[in-house]
C-alpha cells in the first residue's frame, strides 16, 4: 500500500510486516463550525516483529513527516523532533505540524499492529478500536 502511495520506507516491509495488506481509513473530525467535517486519515497494519518495527519507525523520524505529507495532506517538517508519550497503555511517538490539527503520531498498538495517524484525534480512534477489538492473549502456563 504505501509504496502504491508514492511512500518509501526505509525499512523491508516483508521483513516487519506479517501482511502487505494496510488498512487505510479516515477519521471524520468536526470542524469549525458544526457543519464541517474535517477528514483526518490514518494506517494501520499487523506486525510480525515488533521490536524491529519500534527501531525502524525510530529511524524513519527523520523523514517520516515528508513521505506521508502528500498523502496526509500538510506541510511537512522535518525538522521538528518526535515526542514521547503513553496512550492505551503504549509508548507513542508523535510531531505537530504548524497546523496544531496536523501531525504524526504512532504506535505499536495491542503489541502486534503498527498505527500511524495523521492527527492525534485520527491516530486516538484507531488506537481504541484495535485495543476494544483485539482479545488478550491466554496466559500460557
């Protein structure tokens, strides 16, 4: 999917990956007024190594914010560093954009899905479906 959008990762898809299908949707976010809907897209797909998802995302910072411009639709900045926080019990990484509705944010959510928003809002909504969806595991004995 997102080398179909013009977008290069800098990683092997097949090698983080569990499937190259992505899942592309929008997150439909009021606007100024209350007829305006604003829509804010986001990505998510399911991983099948995590940890080697994390160090990729960490090195794609860098350039992150200008491959997925076009299809984000912001300006990019590349030079404004990521910020750390916690969501869903996940570390995310996340950057605004001068437009305080723009960004990236991302995360490994449920521990097995990658999920990249293009707003805060877009990347909380995908991140809480997956968490409300997703069954825990069985304790292994």
């Amino acid at each position: 999917f997102v080398t179909h959008a013009g977008i290069k990762p800098p990683m092997s898809e097949a090698a983080i990956y569990k499937t190259t299908d992505w899942y592309y949707g929008i997150y439909g976010q009021s606007g100024i007024t209350a007829d305006t809907v604003i829509k804010k897209p986001f990505i998510v797909v399911q991983l099948s190594d995590p940890a080697e998802t994390e160090n990729a995302m960490a090195a794609w910072e860098a350039s992150i914010s200008q491959d997925f411009s076009t299809l984000f639709g912001f300006t990019a900045q590349n030079n404004k560093p990521f910020t750390a926080d916690v969501y869903g019990g996940a570390p995310i990484r996340y950057i605004q954009m001068s437009d305080k509705d723009n960004g990236i944010a991302y995360t490994i959510a449920s521990g097995r899905f990658l999920v990249i928003g293009s707003s805060k809002d877009s990347f909380r909504a995908a991140v809480d479906r997956i968490i409300q969806h997703t069954p825990t595991p069985e304790p292994t004995q």
